[in-house]
C-alpha cells in the first residue's frame, strides 16, 4: 500500500502497544538502541544536560531512559494517542526531566524557528514517511553541527528475506513490500544503502550501525519461547554488528553525526 501521507498510529495505537512496545521486539530494541548511543556518542549523560528531540516518539521509552539522566526533552509525534501515552510514560513521580510534547510531525518543527539539538531520535519512523528523503534533509535541519543523530528505520533487506523464507514470492517478483494497511508492516522499506546516500548528502557522517532483531524473528517459535531474555538479548547484542546478520537485521540503527562548523 503506498500513500501520499505520513502515517498516522491513533487508529494502531493498541495493537503497537501489545505487539511491539509490550512485547520481546521492543524490549530487543530497546536494549540495542541504548547499547549504541552508549557506546558511540561521547559525553552523553556526562556533564550538562543535553537537548534532545525525539522525532515520532511513539510511547516515549527510550526518551524516558534519557530523562532519567536530567536531560531536557521535547518530543512530538502526528499520533495523539501516542503522544498522550508518552506522557504517561514520562511523568513519573520524583522525575526531575525537563521535558515538552508536541503534537505535530517533526517536519514542522524543522521549518519553524526551534534552536537545533544536541541529539535527535527518529526511532521506526522514516519508513511510514510518504517522503522519507526528505524527513532525513528534516532531521539534518534539526541537528545542531557537531551534534548527534540516531536513526532507526525499516530495513528492506531483511523483509526481502522474510518473504523468502514464506514463499512470498509474488511479492518478490512485483518489487511492491508495503503493508496492506491493516498490518504493520511499512509502507517504504528502505535500503540501508540508499539511507546512508541520502544522510551524507545532507551532512551527516555515519559513525556507527547495527542490526535490530538479527534472528529472532527468524526463530522456531516454540524454541524462541523456552529462551529467556537474557539469552537471547545476549546473542542479539554480540552478532548485531557483524555480517552478514547486520544486513538481515528487521532494522537497521544508525548513529550518524552532523558535521561541525569551521
């Protein structure tokens, strides 16, 4: 299903809420998401706090992590539903974070007046965008030079594969992998190639990238279910960044970096 619009989740907000956020998939990503920003942006949580904005913040997770270490947050979000559980999730009591909600798509907020941010999420995001070309030029905008992009996005490569695995052929043949609009697959898939092209082009130096659900999804169901967490967060986290399992990936996470002023 291809569409004009960026994808508004107030009518999928239950079913992202049980299938991913409530689920063994968000709690894999989560855990890789937090491991790479960790490891590959210097000085954050260290020293002042940081500004940061969380593009398309869905239930607002990995923002809370962040909050819990005193940095100043604004997220936005197209999805009222989301929004409105997002500041659930953060208004927790005792929590000195600093935070704002938005309800408007980040490309707005690119084109208005708002000072650029030491760090901006985009987490899942790009893929529902009806112009995810130009939501990277946006997010660009909304950096501050010198300062830190995370970008998780939909990874064509490991969908091709899926349907490989099903018999999904037909698929295959016509090239068209967009969800049918009722499931949660995509509407652009994207080829991590092509992501890397359109952030270099807007001046983002990729530093780091890893996989996200490298073979979960690909499990014997009734043996993924004996696993626990722990072992199976710790094979995630070890073959994340090696091939070919990083190019396989359900998602690929970039941590990318604006190129600082002379």
């Amino acid at each position: 299903m291809s569409t004009s619009e960026d994808r508004n989740f107030d009518l999928l907000h239950q079913r992202f809420k049980k299938n991913i956020y409530a689920s063994l998939k968000g709690r894999l990503r989560l855990e890789v998401l937090w491991r790479d920003v960790q490891q590959h942006i210097p000085q954050l949580g260290e020293g002042h706090p940081w500004r940061i904005l969380d593009a398309g913040c869905g239930m607002g997770h990995f923002s809370r992590r962040l909050a819990g270490q005193g940095h100043e947050l604004l997220l936005c979000d197209i999805s009222q539903q989301q929004l409105a559980a997002a500041e659930v999730t953060l208004n927790q009591p005792g929590s000195m974070a600093r935070y704002i909600f938005r309800h408007m798509p980040f490309q707005e907020l690119a084109e208005g007046e708002t000072e650029p941010f030491d760090l901006v999420l985009c987490h899942a995001v790009l893929e529902w965008l009806a112009d995810p070309r130009q939501g990277v030029a946006a997010l660009q905008q909304l950096v501050r030079p010198g300062g830190w992009l995370s970008l998780l996005f939909f990874n064509r490569h490991g969908l091709e594969y899926r349907h490989l695995l099903n018999g999904n052929f037909k698929k295959l043949r016509t090239g068209d992998l967009a969800g049918e609009g009722k499931y949660l697959t995509p509407d652009n898939p994207l080829e991590p190639s092509e992501v890397r092209y359109w952030l270099e082009a807007a001046g983002l130096q990729v530093v780091a990238s890893s996989g996200v659900r490298t073979f979960v999804d690909f499990m014997h169901r009734p043996t993924r279910d004996k696993m626990a967490f722990e072992e199976l967060l710790e094979m995630e986290l070890h073959y994340s960044t090696l091939e070919p399992y990083r190019s396989l990936a359900r998602y690929i996470h970039i941590i990318a970096r604006r190129e600082p002023t002379d």
